[in-house]
C-alpha cells in the first residue's frame, strides 16, 4: 500500500509538473505573440514618422542650397569694391547704357522713316492720296467715269490684287530738281482712265504740281484727255510765275 501510494502520488507530482509546463509554454506563446504584434505596432509608427518627417528634411535641404545660392549672388556694394573692381563695374554699366542708347536711336529713326514714308507729305502714299481727291472732285471726269471713282496700281485681272504698289520714280532735271512722275488707274460705272502727275520740289522742299491729267480711252467717245492741275512754273519761286 505504501508502494503503491508512493507510485500514485509520484504520478500525480508527473502529471502536475507535466501541466505546469504545458501552461508555462502557453503563456510564453502568449508573451511572444503580444510581443510580436507590439514590435510590428511599432515598426509601423516608425515608418509613418520616417515618411512624414522625410518631406520635412527634404525641405529643408532644398531651401538650403537656395539660400546659399542667395547669398552668394549678394552683390558687393560700391564702397566696398577695390579701384579696380569699380573701374570694371563701371566700363560694364557705361557699355551696357551706350548699347541700350544705340538701340533707341536706330529703332526711332526705323520708326521715323516709316511713318514718314507713310503718311509724310511728301510720301507716294500721300501724293497719290491727293491726286486722287483732285480727281475724283473734277466736274468733268465725274461725268465722264461716274461715281465713284477709284484708284488702284497697276492694272491686274485680278480685282482683289488691285492694291498693288503705285509706279512712281524720283528724276533730276539739268539743275539739279527732283520731279516725281507717278501713274495710276481710276475707274467707275461708266468709264476708266490712266492718271499721270509730275511734282516738283519746291522753295520749301515740298512738291508741287506741274501737271495732274487722266487719259479717257476711246470708246463710245472719242478718247480725251483731262487736265486736273497744270502748272509750268512749278518749282520757280513765285517771283517768277508771271
């Protein structure tokens, strides 16, 4: 009995020992499972706070290169520029004023000729715009072209190409006078006809008419020739016009 109590109880003691061990390894298992899952907690708060902070020093270190760039490019001031270094400066601004002057002056003059050339008096666009108003108010080619009267360059089958350039040309005389000989076409509902004009330069640098005429072809009448202005003393001081 005492044998057999001995046995009993060391089974017992076994079987406690056996499930004291089963429920410490439990209990490890569970200590490790809620430390894994602790480490893996933390190693993501770690990379959020990496990502959210990287922008940040990216930052950062992009504005530092930017300010150092600045105060780099920090120009000296002038009193604090040796002889030499004021008289490279100041070469630089004089040549860079004197560049900026030539400019000006050559895009004024560029913009001095076309508008003289233009709508100056003595321009073709000018004269022609007056050769035409003379003719288009003389009585006479009124009755003969009709109105209106329209004026155009050379002649063209095309309608829409009749703002070609005006042929004109700029002679000189024995004595040394610019004439202007210039020609255009006019027409209306009842007829068509060839201006011719001669200007001279007068006193005044101006020109002057010598004459101002339109050709009438033949047709349903006769051809003819109708004077506008005529002036043969054009060019000769006044003194002269007798």
């Amino acid at each position: 009995m005492g044998f057999i109590h001995q046995t009993g109880l060391r089974a017992w003691t076994s079987s406690s020992c056996a499930f004291a061990s089963k429920r410490t390894l439990m209990q490890c298992a569970h200590q490790s499972q809620h430390q894994t899952i602790a480490l893996r907690t933390s190693w993501r708060q770690s990379v959020r706070n990496m990502a959210t902070e990287q922008p940040k020093s990216s930052g950062n270190n992009t504005q530092r290169p930017l300010g150092a760039l600045a105060h780099r490019t920090d120009k000296k001031q002038w009193k604090d520029l040796s002889t030499p270094e004021k008289v490279v400066t100041a070469t630089k601004t004089t040549t860079n004023y004197a560049i900026i002057g030539a400019g000006v002056v050559l895009v004024g003059a560029v913009g001095y000729a076309i508008v003289s050339e233009l709508f100056g008096s003595n321009s073709d666009t000018h004269v022609f715009g007056d050769a035409l108003e003379r003719v288009r108010n003389n009585e006479k080619l009124k009755d003969i072209i009709g109105m209106p009267i329209m004026g155009h360059g050379e002649p063209s089958s095309s309608k829409r190409r009749r703002n070609r350039r005006i042929h004109s040309q700029v002679v000189l005389d024995g004595e040394g006078k610019e004439h202007l000989l210039m020609r255009f076409y006019v027409e209306g509902p009842h007829n068509e006809g060839t201006a011719h004009l001669e200007m001279v330069k007068d006193q005044r640098n101006k020109w002057e008419y010598k004459y101002l005429f339109v050709d009438i072809p033949g047709g349903v009448r006769p051809a003819e020739r109708v004077f506008v202005e005529y002036n043969k003393h054009a060019g000769h001081p006044a003194i002269e016009d007798k």
